[in-house]
C-alpha cells in the first residue's frame, strides 16, 4: 500500500503527542492530589480483572468495603458485591520436619464499585467532554461500526459510563444518546479492548487494568486523531488517569500495543474510506 511510508511517522508522532499531553498533566498540581489516591487502588490481576468484567461489564473503579469507607465514602444499601480472588498465606507445619512453612491460598473477595459508593467527592481531573456532530464524525461512526471485530449495539447505560466490552457475551455496548464525538472515541475505545483484551487472550494476561486502559484510550486518541478527529481534550486526562505513577514509564511500555493496534484500524478504515470513495459501476 501506498501510504504505509507516510503512515508510521504519523502514528509514531500521534503517539509521542499523547505521552507529552499526559506527561504535562502529571506535572500539574491538580495531579498530586490524583496520585495519592491512585496509589491507594490495588492493580488488579488479568484474572481478577475479567472477574470483575463478567460480573460488571461497566464497573471503573473497584475496592473493598473498607478501602472506601477509609476514602469517605459509604457503600450503597443494597449494592451487589462483586467477587474477586484475593492471595493469602497460610502457615503450615511441615509434618516431617516439624518447621513452620508460609504457602499461599487464595479465597474470595468481595469489591464494590464505585458508582454503588456514595460520600466525599474524589478528586479527579477535569476531562472536557468530546462534543459535536458532523458529517464527518457520522460517517467515522458507520466505518467504525463494520470493522469492529465483535457486534456492536447501542443500549441504555445508566451508570455514566459511554460504553463497555462484554467480556462474556462478546459485544461491545455504546450508550445511546451521547455525542457522536463521543461514540467515536468510545467505539474505538472498545475495538481494542475487543481485539487486545479478550478473556482466551494469552499475551494479555501480563497487564493490569491500567495498562489495558492506558492501551485502549491511547489508541484511541492515535486513530481517530489520525483522522482529524482529534481527541487530545478527554484522551490525556484518561490516560494520566490510569496512569498512577509520577512518570510515563508506563505509557512507555504501552507504547508498542498502541502503535500496533492504531495502525491495523486505520488501514482498515482507509481501505474501507477508499472502497466507498470508487464509483459503484463503471457507466461509459
Ligand atoms: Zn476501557
């Protein structure tokens, strides 16, 4: 293909665009502030994480009863926990020598998320909604819609979040009513958690949820500023989000994925853009 020389400086220069957007945010002082509570969330295991997921396709930020209650905030009456694996050890005699050895054990955890917490506002960093509606963004939305690897529906989402893959049932929701701006962002928000992120997805089970986030919203921002549709205003801030560290080390290590991945679904998309572009009949 023609374009792949002018293709890859750009999604290398897109990518180097993020890690400076969130490495200005992570100086700012409103970060200090984020990162003594990122610090206080545990990262949770691939196999926790898809725990979670399958229990609560939408759930953002998940920690014990008590870890909240120590943040100001109470647990709903009535929420649903949602179960995770959590290690301890166990102290065992070992019967032949007689020494006390320390195995590990697991047992189940409950968490609960934090839309079911209500008390003291967190702080968090201001994100500027994506806003607008263009012919451009609508058509962006269709092409999005037919590469995506899984089913795509819109449904009603009531507890703020704009979309979610279902790990389980393999689809991926957008809600319905928001921006188109905002459906764009999310739609491809969500084809990479549906392509890197799968439940059978052996290379993923190394990462945590902040680095499949920090992966999917980096893509994100990646391809459809690619594409014009820039994303910089929400994408920083969700990414230094997730980033919980003083430095972009980790952004760094996502660096790869997001290329990768950016780069497949815009080929896609441009090769779907050029076939709608050609006349359909050759009328002589
Ligand atoms: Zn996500």
């Amino acid at each position: 293909m023609t374009t792949t020389t002018t293709k890859e400086p750009k999604v290398k220069a897109l990518f180097e665009q993020l890690k400076e957007g969130v490495a200005n945010i992570i100086s700012s002082d409103d970060w200090k502030k984020i990162l003594i509570l990122q610090t206080k969330f545990h990262n949770y295991s691939f196999r926790n994480i898809m725990l979670i997921r399958m229990q609560r396709p939408t759930a953002k930020r998940v920690a014990s009863y008590g870890l909240w209650k120590t943040l100001g905030r109470q647990v709903v009456r009535g929420a649903q926990s949602i179960k995770i694996i959590a290690p301890h050890t166990v102290k065992l005699e070992d019967k032949e020598t007689g020494e006390e050895k320390e195995v590990l054990s697991f047992h189940q955890a409950s968490v609960f998320d934090v839309t079911d917490t209500e008390g003291e506002e967190l702080p968090r960093l201001n994100y500027d909604e994506l806003a607008g509606d263009t012919k451009q963004l609508r058509q962006f939305y269709e092409l999005a819609m037919s590469i995506s690897p899984v089913p795509v529906k819109e449904k009603t989402i009531k507890d703020g979040s704009e979309g979610y893959y279902h790990t389980v049932e393999d689809y991926i929701a957008i809600k319905r009513g928001i921006g188109v701006h905002k459906k764009c962002k999310t739609l491809i928000h969500e084809i990479v958690h549906a392509t890197l992120h799968r439940r059978d997805n052996k290379d993923a089970q190394a990462l945590t949820a902040s680095d499949m986030e920090i992966q999917a919203e980096g893509a994100a921002f990646v391809v459809l500023t690619y594409f014009g549709l820039d994303t910089s205003k929400y994408s920083f801030s969700y990414v230094a989000g997730w980033n919980s560290s003083n430095d972009i080390e980790r952004i760094e290590r996502a660096g790869d994925a997001i290329q990768k991945v950016s780069k497949k679904l815009i080929d896609q998309l441009e090769a779907l853009m050029k076939s709608e572009e050609k006349p359909k009949a050759n009328i002589a």
